[in-house]
C-alpha cells in the first residue's frame, strides 16, 4: 500500500534505471490521490490511450475530470504492446539488412545481435516516451488522478481507493489483456505473452509461437531475426487468416525464405515439460506432431478488462466481449460511455484515440457522432508490413456491392525495384458504379506509412480519379496508388469512348 491509497499490481522487470525511470511515470510510488471536489463532469476509468485522450481532452475544454488508474498509466501500447514491439522490430530490421547485404554489393556484414542491447534500448526508449503518458502530464493538465481500482457503487458513482467520485458523464476505457487458450498443461509448463515478452534478457535459442495473427507473426519474424529458432503453430490454415489471402502468401513466402517454421491448421492437444525443454504436441493431417522449445509466445487475441468494475452496480450491460454499447458508444446506462478495446472489435491504440474523440463530442456537448462513419486503417508489421483499410473483396460481394478490384504489383513501381523489395502489391476495391474507394491492402516494407493516402481519400469521399490526379514525388513506392489510380481511368476508355476520341481527333488534324 503506497501513500496515496493505491496499491501496485504491475510487475516490471528488470528493475534497472530504465523500468525505474517508467514507473516512476506511469504509476509513482509516491503518488498521493487528490481529495474530491464535488461533480465531476467526467470520470474516466483506465488510462491507456483511449482514456488518456478522453480525460485530457475534456479537461482541456474547460470540464471537471477524473481519472483511475488500477496499474500502469500508458496502458498496453506504451508498456507491452505498440511501443516495445516496435522498438524491436526496428532492430531486428538492422540485423536482417546487416546481414543480407550482398545483393546491393554490400560484403562481409554477419547482422550478429548483442540481444541483452536490443533490450536493453527498448526499455530505454520506452521510458523516455513514458512522460507523454504519465501520471505527472495528466495531473498538470488539470486531470485529477486517483492511482488504485475504480469499482462503480451506483449508476453515478464510483469508488477509487478510499475516495468516493461522483459524475454526470463516465468512460469506461480499461482495455483488454491477452487472451489465453484452454491447453491442457500450458499453465503448468509456463509461457510468455505480450505483457512478459519484453522482459526478457537473455535471447530463447528455440521460441514456439502459438497463433498466426498480427502480433504472433511480428514477433515470431523478429525473434527469428535475433537467431532464435522460431515456429509458428496455428489452428488456422494461413498466416493472418483476417487478411487478403494474396497478402498473406506474400508474408508466408518471407517467413520460409527466412526458416520460420509453420504449422498451421493444427491442433493442439496439450503441452507437456521435459527437463528444460517445453513440448507442444497437436494434430495435423491426421497424425500426431510434436515441437520443441525453450520458450512458448501464447498470441491468440485479447480478453476486455471487466473484472473488478462493478459494471452490474451501474447498470451497465457487458458480455465476454467487453462492453455493450451503441453506435455512439453509450452503454445500457447513459450516463455512461466506453472506448477503446474494452468496447471494440478493433484493438488498435489508434482507433482507441478515435473512439475516444466521438466520447467527448457526445459526452459532454450532446454530439451525435457515430463509430460507423470512422474510416480505419490497420497494420501488420512484419517485413514486408501489410496495411488495409475499409472492405476486403468478400466483404464487399457479401453486401451485394458491385466491384472493380484493381492491383499493382511493386516489381512495376521503380522505387520498389531499386530497394530491392518488388514482391508486394498495392489492391484497390472500386464501388463500379460511383468510382468511390470502398477498400485498399497494400503489401510492402512500408505499408503502414503509405495506406494514409487512401484512408484520407474514403474519408473525404473522394473518388478513385483523386489518386489519379495526385502527384508523388519520384521514386517512391507510393506513387503505386497513383498507377492504380490511372489504371482505374483506362477501364473508363470503353471502345465507344475511344471511337468518339480517335474520331474527334482526326477532325482536329
């Protein structure tokens, strides 16, 4: 028990001058809650990105506002997840390109990674951006900040710590954790997750990944890179089973090129421990595998942080998906909203920020804001990244939408060529009767950067024709939305429309 009447639940290790430095932002030992003053305008529950921006947002437009925090301030992007992972992405991208220089005439590099460093400048880096998100910025921002468990003793109340908080409006913004699967003796055998990962100091020589989604691909593929011997073990039958198919056999390509193994469409039946050594053994084309590691990486999805809330003493509705709320994200008690993964179907830090921008317009200033007109993009970040935003071909046939689907591959784009990464594409999902953008994916070293372009274009509802007229500075692989765009505009030539042009030509010579 700290000095403020708040507890601490979070583990960080190692407890070096770098995680000191992070918790000493995000949940301060000393921290001391703040006596309350009257109705609050907003309480907030939950401090990661979407209550973040909800409190210090309000706060920032003149309202009274609380936030509670149970453990970390930053949440899961900061501490386990956006942050961290990125960080070791980028390194494991130097120890590839170190490593595979000979195609661009560059010799005698061996990519050999100290891994203890790579840590070691994750944390570091993690703990200088720990200020954007510390319990410090909140308070100075006019936020009062109450560090313990927030439980709802009513409909318009709630209980942080000793303190008591009374509100016209809440969010409910506590996020989800990783899921973990029913395996009969995982817990026994022991394995990491998102939130332990990053603690790791020494490099796992054979690492098992359970799950092909988007945070056990990017891990398995950096881990691989540090020298670990890495196999991904999925009941799925591809790799991102959620995304264009042509996009995830281009990342599987990448995955054998690189030794990732793959077992995909098993299932597992349990895992044992043997000496040292963590076996999973599961069932695939009708026989019985097994594989062998030093460590097992469990990223089968997330699970919403709904214990301990009292959510039934607020009369709020919730399932084993989070919590229930409308296209505005008002729950079954409307006084109060949620945002972020405790709510959505998309668990991403950037549409958590979003859902939390549509919380204050109808929050405090009786906005009618809907989820249902955000335009979100996400990404993979493996190498090569996949982006997507809006309908996925299916999808869009499902809903009887006429469709023109338009690719470019990235061997015609000259940039691509020339960095040696020609092997993504860039695909385009056309409404065919409007010419408005109803879908993109775009497969390449920097895709995450590049898909902006065609988020702004279907949020301003611009047509196919705007990417046409855009122009990009060459060489660049962008300039591969602009192709397709002119490739869209040659599908308008239609052999009448040519006759009429050819005609009208010849009388102008």
């Amino acid at each position: 028990m700290n000095s403020g009447g708040h507890t601490q639940s979070h583990t960080v290790t190692p407890w070096d001058a770098h995680n000191q430095e992070l918790v000493a932002s995000v949940h301060p030992a000393e921290w001391i809650n703040p006596t309350p003053g009257g109705r609050y305008n907003l309480v907030v529950i939950g401090a990661g990105t979407a209550g973040l921006v909800s409190a210090i947002g309000a706060a920032g437009l003149g309202a009274k506002v609380a936030l509670v925090e149970r453990d970390l301030m930053g949440g899961d992007c900061l501490n386990y997840g956006c942050v961290p992972s990125k960080a070791l992405i980028r390194s494991s991208r130097a120890a590839y390109d170190a490593a595979h220089g000979a195609p661009f005439g560059v010799r005698d590099a061996t990519g050999a990674v100290d891994f203890a460093a790579v840590m070691e400048r994750m944390r570091r880096l993690r703990a200088g951006l720990a200020h954007h998100d510390s319990a410090r910025r909140a308070s100075e921002a006019d936020v009062d900040v109450f560090l313990g468990q927030g439980v709802f003793v009513g409909p318009d109340e709630l209980q942080a710590g000793d303190r008591r908080l009374r509100f016209a409006r809440a969010v409910i913004a506590t996020g989800s954790r990783p899921a973990t699967p029913p395996i009969p003796g995982l817990a026994e055998a022991g394995f990491l997750t998102n939130e332990t990962v990053f603690s790791l100091t020494e490099l796992p020589r054979r690492l098992l990944v359970i799950g092909a989604g988007p945070i056990g691909c990017e891990l398995a593929q950096a881990f691989r890179r540090f020298g670990s011997e890495v196999s991904i073990i999925s009941l799925d039958a591809r790799l991102l089973p959620r995304e264009d198919a042509a996009a995830a056999a281009v990342l599987a390509t990448q995955f054998e090129r690189e030794t990732i193994g793959l077992a995909l469409g098993a299932k597992i039946l349990r895992v044992e421990k043997r000496g040292g050594a963590k076996v999973v053994v599961f069932e695939r084309n009708r026989g019985q595998h097994e594989l062998v590691g030093d460590e097992v990486l469990v990223a089968i999805g997330r699970t919403p942080n709904l214990d301990g809330l009292g959510l039934q003493a607020a009369g709020v509705k919730f399932d084993a998906g989070g919590v229930l709320v409308d296209d505005r994200l008002r729950s079954s008690n409307r006084k109060i909203f949620a945002a972020g993964d405790i709510c959505s179907a998309y668990k991403f830090t950037h549409v958590a920020d979003a859902m939390a921008r549509v919380v204050l317009q109808n929050a405090l200033f009786f906005g009618r804001k809907r989820t249902s007109s955000l335009v979100i993009p996400w990404t993979t970040y493996t190498d090569p990244e996949i982006a997507h935003v809006g309908l996925y071909e299916q999808e869009a046939r499902q809903r009887g939408l006429k469709l023109q689907t338009l690719t470019v591959s990235l061997a015609e784009i000259d940039r691509a060529v020339l960095d040696g990464e020609p092997e993504g594409f860039a695909r385009l999902h056309v409404d065919a009767g409007s010419g408005h953008i109803l879908g993109a994916t775009a497969v390449a070293r920097h895709a995450g950067e590049m898909i902006g372009e065609v988020v702004l274009a279907m949020t301003e509802k611009a047509k196919v024709g705007a990417l046409s007229r855009t122009i990009h500075p060459y060489p660049t692989e962008a300039e591969v939305w602009k192709r397709l765009g002119d490739s869209y505009q040659r599908t308008r030539l239609t052999p009448g429309v040519l006759r009429f042009f050819r005609r009208l030509l010849a009388w102008r010579r």
